[in-house]
C-alpha cells in the first residue's frame, strides 16, 4: 500500500533499510523458516513508500502553528469568542497532525536501530519485534490517509440523520428501529455523542422515522457514506409461518451547519405546528402541547422535535436540523449534482439499495457500491461499520 501526500516539501520517513533483494542476499536468513522469511519480507515491502518517503507538509503546519500561537497573544484575541474558539479548535487539529507525523518518523528509527541489531546478533524474535512495530506504524499511517479523505468543506461537522421505514410494513418499521440501534452504537463506540431529536413509533413494533444528532469531529464526513437504501432478508419474527421477508429503511445523513454560516429563513415560509409528544416523558407526555412540526413551505421539508420538555427548546432543534437540511439542499443545487436533495430520494423498495443484511437463507453484509462484505452480521448490526465506511471514502477518493 503506498500512502502518497502530494503537498510542497517532502517529510522523509526512509524505509530503504529494509529493501527485499538486500535481506535475500544477507546470511541472516541461511537456514531461516521461509515463513517467517516471507512474512518479514512482506510486512517490509508492503510499508515502502514512494519514493521511500511520505510527503507531509510539516512546515506548513509548523509556521500556521507560529501563526496561531502569536495571534492567542494579542490583547483583543478574546474579543470575538466564537472566532477564538474557532482558531483554537484549528490549533487543537494541527497540533495533532504534527505530532502523529513526529511520532510516526521516532518509531520508524527506532525499527531500524533494532532491525540491524537483529542481524548482527542473528536475533529472530528481535526480527519479530520489529515486524510488529512496523505493523502498529502502518496501522497509524492508514489511520491518517482515512482522514485525509476527509477533506470535505463540512466533513468535520457534526451530523444529522433521519432514518425512515420503506416497502415491508412492520417488517420495515422493526428494521428501522435495528439501524437506529446500530448508529447509534457506531457512534458510541467512536466516543461520539448522539442524542435522539425525534421518533415516529411504528404501528405494531419499531419506528417509521428516528431523526438524530451526532456530535464528534468529522461526523459528517464519515456518516455520509451511508445515505441510501438498505435492506434486510430475514425469516421474519411478525409471520406465524416463518417466512423470509424483505424488509427497506433509507438513511439521510445532513451536515450541521456552523453558526458561523448564515441560512436565511424567512417566517413567512414557515408553518409551525405544535402537538402532544407520543414518546417518553413520564408524567409530561400528552399534557402539553411541547412538540413542534416545520414545514417550510417553498421546498417542501418538514421536520418536526420532541424530545425536548419545552415547546421553546423543540422550536429550536426543529430549526436547527431545517437549517442544516436547507443548507444541503443549497450544497447540491450549488454543485450540479443530478437532482435536489428533496427530489433526489429514490424509491424506498428493491433494486435501489446501496447495502444489503442478509440473516436467511445465509448471514452477510454486503455493500453495493463497494462490492465489501462481512459475515458477522451481528457485530455490523452492533455498530462495527468502519470497514464499510473506509471502502466507500476509499473509494470516492478513487
């Protein structure tokens, strides 16, 4: 795998110490298990990077770190909090990115003083060690190159997801509910938070629709990657004579817009509802009108919250995640992309699906876009979708 990054002056992380031909030729490996030889010769070769370098633009980051530092020293820096927190926050990234790249070159010399170590002393379990190191070292270089892929202008916002029932009845309703759980868990194993803004229980058994926020740095970027279709084949728990059923829900994931960036939205497009909320509460729910419904009039998007206890606060949220929907659909119109956000949604049924969990008559995930599958249906339905994800950026990075 070669992780090129093509910016100004080259950081130089030299791996020429380990060019196959060179460990062919050398006695260390007289007598050697050719497993082991191969393995070695492997992990090696797999790591050069062209020209046996990554390319980093170290000084680039290092001067707008200078930059940063002397600008927190000026009298009025805090005089305009919200741009403040926001070159902190870029500092806070840079500083990170500096010190990965640092890292990275310590523990590839360091590799190196115990590879040559290894041949002298004819050590094989030393040879081992530094196999090991170089594997933990591309796992962070694969790490980084993911996130270069992340490169978006809204890539590092949080992001809002609406999930919705299709074709299937209950069946789809229940399957809903199953995506819900399993981003939900996605983000909880990533340390990002989530917090549900709506839900619409379904009429048997799961939900019709679940709209939620993700807080984490590069949220979006990552959950873009499922907007779509996706679909279950499973003997179905709803039918008395256990018959496989279909089952579809769509995935919409919107950036949150920074405060920074101005969505007009004019009263008199809006049509705001209140109702009784019908989820949990205790004692609240269906005392007080505190639910809200917007509907903005002019595209057609309607969004609605109550989670919160307050008719204020739900007001709130429900424009919060217009705005971000507005702010979308603005992205694509701007980008010539093939349709609107609100006209782009395919039909919610077979054929258009981007995924499909299969439970019966076999167990696999397996993504259409991507051609990636897993057989371990259950830890996907538990949240483990990176490996999806990193096909799909991969991908699109292409």
């Amino acid at each position: 795998m070669e992780f090129l990054y093509p910016i100004r002056r080259p950081f130089h992380l030299s791996l020429s110490w380990v060019h196959p031909p060179v460990l062919d030729l050398h006695p260390f490996w007289k007598g050697r298990p050719c497993g082991t030889k191969s393995k070695i010769r492997f992990l090696f070769w797999k790591r050069r990077f062209r020209p046996s370098e990554v390319i980093f633009d170290l000084d680039a980051k290092i001067a707008r770190l200078a930059q940063i530092e002397q600008e927190t020293l000026k009298p009025d820096f805090w005089n305009d909090n919200e741009g403040a927190q926001k070159i902190l926050k870029e500092r806070t990234a840079l500083r990170g990115g500096v010190e990965l790249w640092e890292k990275l070159k310590a523990e590839l010399e360091e590799a190196k003083g115990y590879f040559e170590l290894a041949k002298e002393e004819n050590d094989e379990e030393t040879l081992k060690e530094v196999a090991a190191r170089i594997d933990r070292v591309e796992k962070d270089l694969q790490a980084a190159e993911f996130k270069r892929m992340l490169g978006g202008e809204n890539d590092r916002n949080n992001a809002i997801v609406s999930i919705h029932s299709g074709a299937g009845g209950t069946e789809a309703q229940d399957w809903a509910s199953m995506l819900l759980r399993m981003y939900l868990r996605w983000a909880e194993r990533r340390g990002f938070r989530a917090e549900v803004i709506d839900t619409l229980a379904g009429e048997e058994a799961g939900i019709k629709s679940a709209t939620f926020e993700v807080t984490g740095e590069y949220a979006y970027g990552y959950l873009k990657a499922e907007v779509g279709i996706h679909r279950l084949v499973r003997i179905s728990p709803f039918d008395a004579g256990k018959r496989r059923h279909t089952s579809f829900a769509s995935v919409f994931v919107y950036p949150e817009i920074e405060e920074d960036i101005v969505v007009e939205v004019k009263e008199e497009d809006l049509r705001v509802d209140t109702f009784r909320s019908s989820g949990a509460g205790g004692q609240h729910v269906n005392k007080t009108e505190s639910a809200v419904r917007i509907t903005h009039l002019p595209t057609g998007i309607v969004v609605q919250c109550q989670n919160e206890r307050s008719q204020h606060k739900n007001r709130a949220m429900a424009l919060k995640v217009l705005k971000s929907r507005l702010y979308e659909l603005k992205l694509r119109e701007q980008e010539e992309k093939a349709e609107a956000l609100h006209s782009a949604k395919k039909d919610i049924a077979w054929g258009s699906q981007i995924r499909s969990y299969v439970l019966q008559p076999y167990r696999l995930v397996k993504d259409h876009r991507t051609n990636f599958e897993m057989g371990n249906v259950d830890a996907v339905l538990d949240g483990e979708l990176d490996e999806f994800i990193q096909a799909y950026l991969l991908q699109k990075a292409g």
